[in-house]
C-alpha cells in the first residue's frame, strides 16, 4: 500500500489555496473589485476534500468497518478544534465591541456567539452582510459538514452509475446557480446564503469521482511545477467573464486539477516546501477571519496608501505565524489526545483535510 504522501501534491495546492484565499481578504481591504476569482479556492476546497474523505473512509464505510457515526465524530475531531479557536477569538472581539464600541449589545453577542460555536448563520446584524460575523471562513465549514452528510447517507449506494447521476443533478443546480446569480457565489452572506448547499455539492462529488477513476501515480516534479504554476495563474487570473469562467473553473477545470495532480508524485525538495504548506494551510484559513478583523481596525487609522499596504504584509505574516502557533501548540496537541498517540504522523495529507 501506497503512502498517503503520495499525495504531497495536492495537499502543497491546498495550502497555495489557503494563502490566496488570504492575499485575496488583504487586497479587499483596499479594493474590492481586485482578483476575482480567487474566490473560487473555495470550490477548489470542495473538490479536494470529496477526494479526500474518498480515500481515507470509503473502503472503510463501504467494508463495515467504520459507521457513519463514526465517520461524523472523525471529522468533527479534524475540523472542529480550530474552529472552536478561531471564533473564540472572535467572540472576545466582539466583547470589545459590545464593552467599548456599543454597537452591538450582550444579548446580540451571546446568540452570534452561541450560532458561531455551532458553525451556523446568523441572521442577528441585518446592518452587516456576512452571515459569520465571528469568523468570516467559517461559513464553508457549514457546507462542508452537510455535504459530509450526505456523502455518508448514500455511499453505500453510490455506484459509479449512482455517483454520475448526482454529478449530472448536481451541475444543473449548479448551471441554475450561475444563471439565477452571475456566476458561481453564494454561502457566506446572508443574501443568498442558502446558495451554498447547491454551491457545493458538485465540487464535492467530483472530487470522490476524481477518487474513483484516479490515474497511477508516477513521478514528475516538472509536471507538478507546472500544475503549480498553471493552478496560480488560473486563481489569479482576471477573465471578464464571470458568469461563464466561473462555471468553466468549478464544473472542469479544478476536477481537472484534482485528477492531474493525483497522478503526480514529487521526491524532489519541493515536496517538502508542499507538505510544510499543507499542515498550515487549514489553519491560514480558518484562523485569519479574526485577525484580519483586528486588522481593519487599525486599517481605518492608517491614512498613507503607502503604509497601508505595508500593514497589509505584516497582517499576513501575522496570519501565518498564529496559524502555525495555533496547529502546533493547539491543534496538533488536542489531535493526539484524540487519536491516543503521543506524536503525529509526519506528512499526514489525510490529516489537512
């Protein structure tokens, strides 16, 4: 049997993800009509996590080895600690808010806050337009939960023929989504949040499919650079037209991107700058909603264009740094005590999802 580094490459995606998803929220502090569709990382997540919970539980589900309560508690142990951390940070920044600001008062923050430790909407700022006002990244992990769910519901009866009707259903939800909104969107705010649940079903069970019908890996370092490359440019690229590109990136090009980079293994020492990437690239996404909140803040102080930008690079070193802090000397930990181990496999890929 296979590593589970085999793929290294994917997971170093992940995590080039992660950190545009970041440089995107930076840039919006000073533009919003900048890289557009980086955005889509998101649904490059999606994709990539269908493959993933593919490869670590279907044999598992499938054999009888691994229920489906089961498989609801591993995934909650993966995803939840960081989570929980992130928007305790965000509960507390609110209670700054409510303290020190009065624009919002103790009882607003005690349901945002009791609705953002259960990873769901809130609906209590009609003044604001996310719907995860303590953690603005958290938003996907609502969609990601369900879509886990209903994975767990039907694999037993997922059958290749099965798995390709719900990929044929679920792109004409899809095609409906982009032709009711403009293009692919929906999910983190409140408008057109209930968008999400077609938003990601699609991605999801492409990437299973991607499981499914993955080529046999062979080693090619200069093909993954240039899938690295190519994956670059196509997040931050700047097509003129949404609508139809957008459709194009989630329905072709980012299975596309899944399968290719499947079949990819790298020895070389790019693999490991990829794994490193990986491990951190969760937690850059999860944990930079709060800090970069604090982030505007001090924004709004900074006159010089100049300087603000200069702001902005430290708010990423920032980010980076407390990501790092935050899956060693926290998430890390509280996985072990989980798993009963005393250290963490290294490279873990099954481990990032």
């Amino acid at each position: 049997m296979k590593s589970v580094n085999r793929f290294v490459l994917l997971d170093g995606l992940r995590g080039l993800a992660a950190i545009i998803v970041l440089i995107f929220h930076l840039v919006q502090q000073h533009t919003l009509n900048a890289l557009p569709y980086t955005i889509l990382a998101v649904d490059f997540f999606y994709a990539l996590s269908g493959f993933v919970v593919a490869y670590a539980y279907e044999r598992k589900i499938l054999s009888g080895q691994m229920q489906t309560g089961e498989f609801i508690v591993v995934r909650i142990r993966r995803l939840y600690p960081l989570v929980f951390l992130s928007t305790s940070i965000g509960i507390f920044m609110a209670l700054l808010a409510v303290i020190f600001k009065n624009n919002i008062t103790m009882l607003q923050l005690l349901k945002v806050s009791a609705l953002g430790l259960l990873v769901l909407p809130s609906f209590v700022f009609p003044q604001w337009q996310t719907a995860y006002p303590l953690n603005m990244a958290s938003w996907s992990l609502t969609f990601e939960a369900f879509v886990n769910l209903v994975y767990v519901s039907i694999v037993r009866k997922l059958t290749n023929t099965v798995l390709i009707l719900v990929l044929v259903l679920s792109w004409l939800a899809l095609f409906f989504l982009v032709a009711y909104a403009g293009g692919i969107t929906g999910g983190f705010n409140q408008k057109g949040w209930s968008l999400g649940f077609i938003r990601v079903m699609f991605p999801f069970f492409a990437g299973v499919a991607m499981y499914r019908f993955r080529p046999e890996s062979k080693e090619n370092a200069v093909a993954g650079i240039i899938l690295i490359l190519a994956f670059l440019l196509i997040l931050l690229a700047n097509w003129s037209n949404y609508k139809v590109c957008s459709l194009i990136y989630v329905s072709i090009v980012f299975p596309a991107i899944v399968y290719i980079g499947s079949g990819i293994t790298i020895s070389s020492g790019i693999e490991v700058f990829l794994r490193q990437i990986g491990l951190i690239s969760y937690p850059v996404y999860i944990m930079q909603g709060p800090i970069l909140r604090i982030g505007e803040e001090i924004m709004r102080h900074i006159s010089s264009n100049a300087m603000g930008w200069l702001f902005s690079i430290f708010e990423f070193c920032v980010v980076v740094l407390v990501s790092w802090i935050a899956l060693k000397f926290f998430d890390e930990p509280v996985q072990r005590i989980f798993r009963g181990q005393k250290r963490l496999p290294a490279g873990d890929f099954i481990r990032s999802s």
